[in-house]
C-alpha cells in the first residue's frame, strides 16, 4: 500500500506522466482495440502522425526553454534578423 502511496504522490507532481498515459492508451486503443479491415491502415498512420506532431512540439517547447534559460531568443529568432 505505501508503494502505491509513493507512486500516486510522484504522479502528482509530474503531469508529464499522465500525458504518456494518454498517449500509449490511445495507441493501444487504435491499434488493437478495434481492428477494422482496410481502416486499420489509416488509424495508425494517424496515429503516428498525431505523435509526430507532439515530438515536435515537445522539442520546441525544450529549445525556447533552455534558450530563455540562457537568456537568448527562441529558435525562430535564429532565423530572423532583428
């Protein structure tokens, strides 16, 4: 009881865990849950182009930050010339 006490106190602090949750339930759901002919295909190509966006965002979201950490502009700044 006090390892499940321990684990729900962690997962409290991290929400980054339950966004993880979310995401292998939903590729389970698509994968296995329902398998339709000829849609499967597709359900999973989704799928792994909704995952390809949150990495992306994910990255993002890491560079601006360790950037502003720095005390220097975002990646798109990078680019521009101000």
């Amino acid at each position: 009881m006090s390892w499940t006490k321990r684990k729900w106190s962690w997962a409290k602090q991290n929400p980054l865990f339950w966004c993880n949750f979310v995401f292998i339930s939903a590729s389970v759901a698509v994968i296995w849950a329902s398998p339709a002919p000829n849609a499967s295909d597709f359900r999973v190509k989704l799928l792994g182009m909704v995952l390809q966006l949150v990495g992306i965002l994910t990255v993002w979201h890491d560079l601006t930050a360790a950037a502003r950490h720095f005390g220097k502009g975002g990646p798109l700044s990078f680019f521009v010339n101000t």
